[in-house]
C-alpha cells in the first residue's frame, strides 16, 4: 500500500534555526520596548520606535524559507541584543 504521508516541508535543523532566529528577533523587540519605555524624552523615544519597526515587520515575514536572513540573524542579532541591553541603541 503506498504512503500517503507528505514530506515534511523543512527539514528539523530548519525549522530549529528558524525558531531561534524569532526567538532573537522577540528578544530585541522586547529590549527596544523596555528601552522606549524608560526614555528620557520623546524625541529619544520616536527614534528607538524607528528602530524597533523594521523589526516588528521582519517577525512577522520571516519564513523557514528565509535561509539567508535567519543566517544573518543568528550571527548578528545576539551583538545587537547586547548593544541594546546594555544602552548604547539609538536614543
């Protein structure tokens, strides 16, 4: 009897790096918002918002098929985590 079942569409390791690449993405969203949300001024405010938005879009695109840009994200999204964290983003 033939199987029926598909093929997965990604392979585990894609969908893990996949997963960890918006893990890190939420996680600078997240340090954006906290950083916003204890701004010194308005103007200081706008401008981490203005960072903060490409990011909020690219979440919500970013597919398993994204191999490149969830590359890219899994090299340098930790280093900016860090920047943010640590308060040299933007204000």
């Amino acid at each position: 009897m033939p199987s029926t079942a598909r093929s997965p569409r990604w392979t585990a390791a894609e969908m893990d790096a996949y997963e960890r690449a918006r893990t890190l993405l939420n996680a600078v969203i997240a340090a954006y918002s906290g950083r916003i949300g204890e701004a010194p001024s308005a103007q200081d405010a706008r401008a981490l918002r203005e960072k903060r938005a490409p990011l909020l879009a690219e979440r919500d695109a970013l597919t398993a098929d994204s191999r490149e840009r969830i590359a890219e994200i899994l090299r340098d999204m930790p280093t900016e985590l860090a920047t943010i964290r640590n308060g040299s983003a933007g204000e």
